[in-house]
C-alpha cells in the first residue's frame, strides 16, 4: 500500500492507543483510498488547481474541467465546463437525442435541493385522494398569459418568450406555483395548467353537445311544422278549388234563373 495514503503511523507513544487511532482514521483513509482510484482510472480529477484539493472547496469534477479557472463551486461531468460559479456541466446528453415518445423515455425533474428524480408518472399506484375536478378547473380563466424576455444574463439572444409570470399565478392560484427554498414564487406548473385546460375543454365539449341535441330537436320540430303548414297550404288550395267550382255554379244557376223569368213574361 501506498504510504502517502496512511493518514496516521503509530509511535510507542501511541502504540497503547492502536485500536482508537485506527477507528479515527479509518474515514480519512476510505477517502484517499477512493481519490487514489479514481486518479489512477484518470477518469476524474479534483478541480482545476490540481490533485489536491484546498480544504475549504467541497466540490470535485469529473472528466477535464479546463475551462475552470477562476470560479468556485462548480461541478464538470464529461465536460470542459465554464468559469461560472455555482453551475453544473453534464457532458454527453445535450447531443444524445431522446424524444418523449413511446414508452420509456422520461422527464428528468430536480428539486430546491439538488435532489434529481423522474416526472412523468401518472399510475394510480402514486396517488390517492383522487377526485373530479369540476369546478376546480376554472382558476385559468384568472391568468394572464404575457409575452417576454428573460434577463440578459440567463438569456443571452434575448428570444421572446411567452407564459405567465409566477407571482401573479400566486395571487389566483397559489397550487399552480413552485416556490425557492425561501417560499419566494419560483416557477409555474405548467403540466397542471395542461390537464385543466384539457377538462374546460371537455366541459366546454359537453356543453357543445347538449346544444346539438337540442338543435337537432328543433330542427325536427321546425321539419314538423313545415311539414304541417305545406299540408295545410295544400288543403287551403283544395277548398279555394271547391269554393271556385262552387260560385261558378251558382252563377250558372242564377243565369238560368233569369233566363227563365225573361221567357215566361
């Protein structure tokens, strides 16, 4: 074994103590032990200044950080990473396509603790208190959709943009908000809006369908009456001809009539 990797050596003046020292280095050896490894696999490094690591950084970077020069606090995986403190480069995914699409891939989500987990579950296994929505739905009708433009430091093309601002969600419908550590409105659950869109639209479908049945009945009220007023009209004809034949009638007999006192005087 490596001496340089023993963190303690012992001396008659601590031979009586092996057991005690042994337990209080073991945690310092495991560490040199694993940098030990990791630095001959040449698979990872700590940060830029080198194989020794100060002792008030924290943090360690795997892969060739060159691009760190000055900043702290940041974490390259496979990747030469930037000189930006407080950030986080993740080789190889950028340029590995995966659409979310058939039944494996999924969202990758991260909390204000840097925990990462997946989203995209929607198995009855996960949930409970499982309701309609209803009404419930109706809380978008109060957002205000905007367009905009992130800060020139996030965004550096300036792209317009176009969503909600999150402190505004928050007055109307605080459940549709995630927030910092500090309880500070932070982002907007976009995915929740989906499923609420998607029951107004039902609703609103609902709602479109009981129109078209009562139009349908209207229309075959409306059909009837046609109908019966064509009938009626055609009956009105008929007893206009009747009335016709029977006028023409009596002034035949009316005529004769005359006819007959003229030659009888």
């Amino acid at each position: 074994m490596d001496d340089s990797l023993w963190p303690w050596s012992p001396t008659p003046a601590t031979a009586g103590t092996t057991k005690d020292a042994f337990e209080t280095a073991l945690p310092a050896l495991a560490e040199r032990l694993w940098l030990s490894r990791l630095h001959r696999s040449r698979s990872f490094r700590p940060r830029a200044q080198g194989l020794q690591r100060k002792p008030e950084e924290r943090g360690w970077e795997a892969g060739s950080a060159v691009d760190v020069t000055t900043a702290s606090n940041v974490i390259a995986i496979g990747a030469s990473g930037d000189d930006l403190g407080n950030s986080c480069f993740i080789g190889q995914i950028y340029t590995n396509v995966q659409p979310q699409v058939g039944t494996d891939p999924d969202l990758v989500t991260i909390n204000n603790r840097g925990r990462l987990g997946r989203a995209n579950v929607s198995s009855r296994r996960y949930k409970h208190d499982i309701q309609p929505m209803n009404k419930a739905s109706e809380a978008i009708y109060t957002l205000k959709p905007v367009s905009f433009r992130y800060h020139r430091e996030y965004d550096q093309t300036q792209t317009i943009a176009f969503g909600l601002i999150a402190e505004e969600v928050a007055e109307v419908a605080p459940h549709l908000v995630g927030r910092n550590p500090d309880g500070q409105p932070e982002s907007v659950r976009y995915e929740q809006i989906n499923a609420m869109l998607l029951n107004e639209f039902l609703k609103e479908h609902a709602k479109v369908e009981e129109q078209n049945c009562k139009i349908q009945q209207q229309e075959s009220t409306i059909a009837e009456l046609q109908n019966g007023i064509t009938t009626l009209i055609a009956r009105i004809e008929e007893q206009d001809v009747r009335i016709q034949r029977v006028s023409a009638q009596m002034e035949m007999r009316s005529a004769d009539a005359r006819t007959f006192v003229v030659e009888n005087q």
